[in-house]
C-alpha cells in the first residue's frame, strides 16, 4: 500500500513546490562571459550591434534536479547554432521575445521551467521561442498559431501572465515581403535567392541597430487563458518537478 501511494505523494508535493514556491533571482549568480566571436556562420555585424540581446536563462541541475544556483548567458550566437543559420526571423524573435521577457521576468533572469511561447509556425520564430522559454511542443509549454503574423505570446505559468509582442506596421520591407512570396510560389530565379538573403540580412541588421521600442509594440493579457495544443503523445516535464525541493 505504502509502496503504491509514496509516488503519488512525491508528485502531489512536486507539484504543490513548483507551482507556490519561487526562486530568488536577485541571489542567482549570473553568467557574464557570453560568446560573441564572430565565425562564418554569426558575422561581425551581429556580434557588435548594439541592441543584439543577451539573455540569462535559469534552469535546473539535473533530470531530477533542483534550481541552478547560476545562469547561462545566450547570445544570437547561440540561437544561430540552435536553428541552423543566421536570418531576420531569429534576429526579429530574440529582440520581440526580449521585450517580452522584461515584462514578464523584470529582475532580468528567464526561468526556463516556468514559461510557455505562442508563434505560428515559421521555422524561426519557433525555434528561437522554444530555445529561450523551454516550452515544448510535448510537454504542452510550447504552442503555434499559424494565423499569428510578426508576433509573439509569452507565458508565466506560475502567476499566469501573458505579454503580447508584435511587430510595428510598416516596420517589415514590403519589396522583402513581395520577394518572398515569389521565391515561396516557386517561380523565381537564382538570382533572386541571393536578393533575398542580402535583404533579409540588411532587415535583421536594421533591428539590431534600432531602439527595440521603435519597432514592436508590447502589450499584457490579462485575459489570456492557455490552453495546451492537441498531441497524442503530451508527457509530464519530469525535470522541473523537484526544482523547489530542499
Ligand atoms: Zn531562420
């Protein structure tokens, strides 16, 4: 008997830590040395721009592990290695995402157990969404919304807060968005492929030199109800569920 109900207890007390009981950002050590060498595949524009965001992200030790005591610094460098390569859409969600996040983690530390991420389904901006937040598709903290345009939702599940940021009108070049929607229908020559990464390079540049606040607007949802995505295969995250465990 004892030995049928002591998982459940353990759960139930997983369960009761992680959703009452919080981490002291202010007494978690950062990580300062973020890596920012330029390589072929993260130029030197990305490397020096100076609103390229530096994220400190909080996770736990260990599969069935407590918080870490530090954080880890991600740099676009990071993302680049992540997603595969370096483009206006990665560029565009780690700058959106991080306005976010300064509404949503205001001590400056993103809890990577504790947040959920809405994008639709660019492989971009879901990428850098999932990599920052720790939201998963599987464990129903991830979710896409394929009618949603240049915008994000962030989502804190212990006090359940939602921030929505989306990207100014007129703030995307409408020439780039003609170019892609004639390489996406297929009817396009090589030379407009190079036109096309040479834009979208000179956007994702553009965003790193400019005051985020110029192009996204930022806005929270009081009402915002989060509803897991359909997936027949949805597991329980085991690893955050004794990240309060003395
Ligand atoms: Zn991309």
């Amino acid at each position: 008997m004892v030995r049928k109900i002591l998982p459940l207890v353990v759960v139930v007390f997983a369960c009761w830590l992680a959703l009452f009981a919080q981490p002291d950002f202010k007494q978690i050590e950062r990580d300062r040395e973020p890596d920012l060498k330029p390589t072929w595949y993260f130029f030197d524009w990305a490397a020096k721009a100076p609103y390229a965001p530096v994220f400190h992200v909080l996770d736990t030790e260990s599969s069935l592990g407590r918080y870490a005591k530090r954080t880890k610094a991600i740099t676009l460098k990071d993302l680049v290695k992540f997603h595969g390569h370096l483009c206006d859409g990665l560029v565009t969600a780690a700058v959106a995402l991080n306005l976010g996040f300064k509404v949503l983690y205001p001590e400056g530390v993103i809890d990577r157990t504790d947040t959920g991420c809405v994008t639709n389904n660019s492989p971009c901006f879901g990428d850098v969404a999932a990599y920052l937040t720790g939201g998963r598709i599987r464990f129903g903290t991830q979710k896409i919304d394929p009618k949603m345009g240049n915008e994000f939702i962030l989502y804190r599940f212990s006090t359940r807060e939602a921030v929505h940021i989306a990207m100014k009108p007129g703030v995307f070049p409408d020439e780039l968005a003609q170019l892609e929607k004639k390489i996406r229908s297929g009817n396009f020559s090589p030379a407009d492929i190079d036109r096309c990464q040479k834009m979208q390079w000179d956007f994702a540049r553009k965003v790193l030199n400019t005051p985020p606040e110029q192009l996204f607007t930022v806005k929270k949802l009081p009402d915002f109800d989060w509803k897991p995505d359909e997936y027949p295969n949805r597991g329980v995250r085991g690893d955050i569920l004794l990240k309060n465990a003395p």
